[in-house]
C-alpha cells in the first residue's frame, strides 16, 4: 500500500571546497539517513536518498543520488521533491561556503589567513516554500545548547511539520555514533521523546509518527 507513496531522503554532510584539495565540512557520518532511507524501504515506500559524502552503502532497493555540495544537494533534493510525499532532511549541511575557490591547489606560503564565507540556502525551507498539499516535511535540529528552544524556533522558521531534535553536545550520540536520541516536536505543539536508542530504532520511531 506504501509503495505508490515517495518518500525523499538527505543524509550526511556536504563539502565546501577552498581548493582541490581542501574543504570545510562537518562530522556526519550519514548513518541516521540510511537508517531512515532503510526503514522506510522495508516499510514499502520508494525512497529516494541524497547523499552527501559517506562510507557506507546505499541500502537495498533505495536510489542513491550521491552529492557532494549544499548546491548539489539543493539541486538534487529540489528535482525530487515534487514527486515526493514525504521529505526528511536529515543531512548536515554545511550553512556557509568559501566566498572563492580557487582552481589550483594553494601554496603554503599563499594561504590566506583569513577566508570569506557566503551563506549556502537553507534547503529545506526552499521546499517547504513549494509545498503542496499532502506533502509531510520533516527536518533535524542539531543543537548544541538551549536544543528545545531553537528546535522550536528552526520549526517555525523553515515551515516544518516536525523537527528531530538531537542534543549533538552530548558526544555518546548524533555526528558519528550508532545511537541518537531524539525528541519529535510539531508544528501542532506535540512533543514525543522517542528515547536513547539504535539509529535504526529511532528511524522506525520516527516514521511512526510522521506516517502513522
Ligand atoms: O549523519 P550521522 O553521523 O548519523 O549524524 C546524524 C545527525 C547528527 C547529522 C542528524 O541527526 C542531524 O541532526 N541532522 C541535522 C544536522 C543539521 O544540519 O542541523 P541544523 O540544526 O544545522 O539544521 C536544521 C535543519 O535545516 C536540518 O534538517 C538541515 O538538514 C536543514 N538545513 C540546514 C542548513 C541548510 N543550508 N539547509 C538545510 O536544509
């Protein structure tokens, strides 16, 4: 019965090049988005996962769309959206870019002591501006301080319906590790703790909410 429903994917970080040989990224690990691309496969859907740069296979039966830039991803992630019922944004993506990039590698002694960033586009609060009707939109909030109430804030803001808060200052669980414990919050003022769990428990968690 899932099978005619879409469901669109991001996962792990994006890399911000400075030069060919170097970039500015974050610790993503992708594990919580393939565990939810997985999950969501068993449970019938067609899943579509946009990844950023990671070491693990796509899983079984899902479309990997690998990326590696919050461009790309944005790219990617707004081809697929319209098809797509239900969008978990589960990636890291990095909120700035080098202003510049320079095409050859940068000599030691040219590297600049201080580098310009611009702002990439909030990737998700692009979608939920192209909405349509039916659609479920899910986002994370990796917080590192005060989590309940910017969680709340990124909720309203990027015109989520639920949003996966994550306390990333806690080092036992988020960027990295098997284990994540999440709060679900929506834009309907629920709050469900789904505890301290595998990634892959707290993947099915969230699609039994999201998609009861
Ligand atoms: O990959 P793992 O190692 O398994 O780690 C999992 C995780 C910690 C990466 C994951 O649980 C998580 O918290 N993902 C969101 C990370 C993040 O970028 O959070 P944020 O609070 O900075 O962003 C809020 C939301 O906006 C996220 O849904 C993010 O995907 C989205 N966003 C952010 C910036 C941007 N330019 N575009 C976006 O769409």
């Amino acid at each position: 019965m899932n099978k005619n429903i879409k469901c669109l994917i991001s996962a792990g970080p994006t890399r911000e090049w400075i030069d060919p040989v170097r970039f500015i990224s974050n610790p993503s690990s992708g594990k919580m988005g393939y565990a939810l691309a997985e999950e969501a496969f068993n449970r019938g859907f067609s899943v579509d996962l946009v990844s950023g740069p990671v070491h693990l296979e796509g899983p079984q039966g899902v479309r990997l769309h690998k990326v590696e830039t919050a461009i790309e991803m944005e790219k990617t992630m707004l081809a697929l959206f319209q098809d797509a019922q239900i969008i978990i944004m589960t990636a890291a993506v990095c909120d700035h870019r080098p202003r510049e990039c320079w095409e050859e590698k940068r000599k030691k002694a040219e590297f600049p002591t201080h580098l310009e960033f611009v702002e990439n586009k909030d990737i998700v609060g692009a979608l939920s501006e192209r909405r349509k009707t039916g659609q479920k939109i899910v986002g994370f909030a990796a917080e590192t301080e005060t989590p309940l109430q910017h969680a709340l804030e990124k909720l309203e803001a990027k015109g989520l319906d639920w949003i996966a808060m994550n306390d990333v200052s806690d080092k036992e669980i988020g960027f990295g590790s098997d284990i994540n414990d999440v709060t679900l919050l929506s834009r309907r003022g629920e709050s469900i703790p789904l505890g301290r769990k595998s990634k892959q428990e707290i993947a099915k968690g969230i699609l039994d909410h999201i998609w009861p």
